[in-house]
C-alpha cells in the first residue's frame, strides 16, 4: 500500500470497524498474527510494518520522523469515512498517541507499554543523543550482535521463560530487520524525537502495562486515571509476548465484552 508516495506491507483481515494494530521498535507487523486472529470476528484489522521495520524500507531522515509517520497513517485512516481504534506498543504506542491527538478520526486508543513523551527540551536532547550513539553501535557491530544486546535489557527478561519455540519466532523476527532500518529508525523516531504529548492527551485512552514494569507503569499512572490503567500479572515492558493469552483477553474485554 502506497501512503504519501512510501510503499508499506501492510495486511487487512477481518470485517467490522477498523482497527489499526502498530508494533514496537524490531517488531513488524507479524507482532500481532495471535491478536488479530481472535479480533477480526468482530473487526477491520489493518496492521503494517512501520517505516524501517519488516518490509517497509526505510526513508530519508526527515521523511522518517514520527510525524511524518502520524501524516502516512492519517492518510490511511482516511480511506475509510468511519472512527477507527488503534492499539499501539511501545514505539508504536507513540505513534497511536499522536494519532490520538491530531486525529479526528480515532475514536478509541489503546496504549500498550508507552508514554506521552519527554517533557523537557533539554532531555528530549539527550535522549536523541544516546539513540544516535545506539544507531552507530548497530552500524559498527552488525545486526545479530544488536540483538544479542537488546534481549539482555532487563525490559525483557521475562521472555527467557518463554517456551523455546515461542524465543525463536520472536529471534527469528528480530533478526528478519535490516540495520539500515533499524539504525534509521533510532535516529529519526525515539522517544527524543516526539513531542511531548503531556498537556494535550484525550482522556478516553486505556493503558496496559505489565505488572514488572515499573517505570511505564508510573508513566500510566501519570498519565490516566486509575480506571483507566490495566496491568498484566508476570509481565515486563512486552506483555503481549509475556503473556500473551492474558494479553488478547485483556483486549477482547476492552473491545468487545467491555
């Protein structure tokens, strides 16, 4: 599908309402085959792979930036006249926040281990400045030594207790990105390079966060109310491959039982 004059892969399943479905940083659009396999009964699911990610090359630095990004999916919300959901994680969260925001047509978000942003200036700076240096490690280091780096981060610890089967479909997804991708991708669309979202979020979006996770959990609570917060027992920063039944039953219960 071409949006804005960028190829992405993109894969719609399913009839009802649309429901956009964007992955985290090293995801792709396979990140959410179990999700979209329990809710296209009952919706339109489109999920694609981010600029970068998968399938859909990477661009320009400046084509790259998440708000250029939101514009390609505003630009996909359009082909249909009626509200959208999305549901986001991580770095796809960000990208379904600002969606939320700019987007008329969103009539629900679910985020799913993100935040609103940085609030500072001067620490947005920073952090573009530690993503820049992790952008030239996986330059210099290759590929599969990236990724033997990012599954030690304590975020994702709890994926060691995973089945074997189930490490090595999400190894093997990991491994399928290309470093040109990836390392554009740290560059132009880290959190240090979205605005901060704090003072204008809609107040109707649902947070999951997994119960491990400490610092995005104080990020939800931040940013909603109590109600509004929904944690996942046994899980860290990545609850839909944690846990991943309590996961899709968490969000059946906010789409469809709710």
């Amino acid at each position: 599908m071409i949006l804005r004059g960028h190829t992405y892969h993109v894969k719609i399943e399913g009839s009802g309402p649309p429901l956009l479905l964007l992955h985290g940083f090293t995801g792709s659009l396979s990140t959410w085959d179990m999700l979209s396999e329990h809710l296209s009964p009952h919706f339109t699911v489109y999920r694609l792979d981010l600029m970068g990610h998968g399938k859909t090359t990477p661009a320009s630095e400046q084509r790259m930036r998440l708000t250029q990004q939101v514009k390609d999916l505003e630009a996909l919300l359009a082909m249909r006249s009626e509200p959208w959901i999305v549901l986001g994680y991580s770095m796809g969260g960000r990208i379904a926040l600002m969606l939320s925001v700019v987007s008329e047509q969103i009539a629900r978000t679910i985020a799913v281990s993100t935040t609103p942003g940085i609030q500072t200036a001067i620490e947005r700076k920073v952090r573009r400045t530690s993503d820049r240096v992790l952008a030239e490690r996986l330059e210099k280091g290759g590929l599969e030594a990236f990724i033997d780096h990012w599954e030690t981060l304590g975020l994702f610890k709890p994926q060691a207790l995973l089945p074997e089967s189930q490490r090595t479909r999400l190894r093997q997804e990991r491994l399928s990105q290309t470093v040109e991708g990836l390392s554009a991708s740290l560059r132009a669309q880290g959190t240090g390079s979205m605005p901060s979202l704090w003072s204008c979020l809609p107040k109707e979006i649902d947070w999951i966060v997994g119960a491990e996770d400490e610092k995005f959990r104080a990020i939800a609570s931040r940013a909603a109310s109590p109600e509004k917060i929904h944690v996942i027992l046994h899980a860290s920063h990545a609850p839909h491959i944690d846990q991943p039944q309590k996961f899709v039953t968490m969000v059946e219960n906010l789409l469809i039982h709710h």
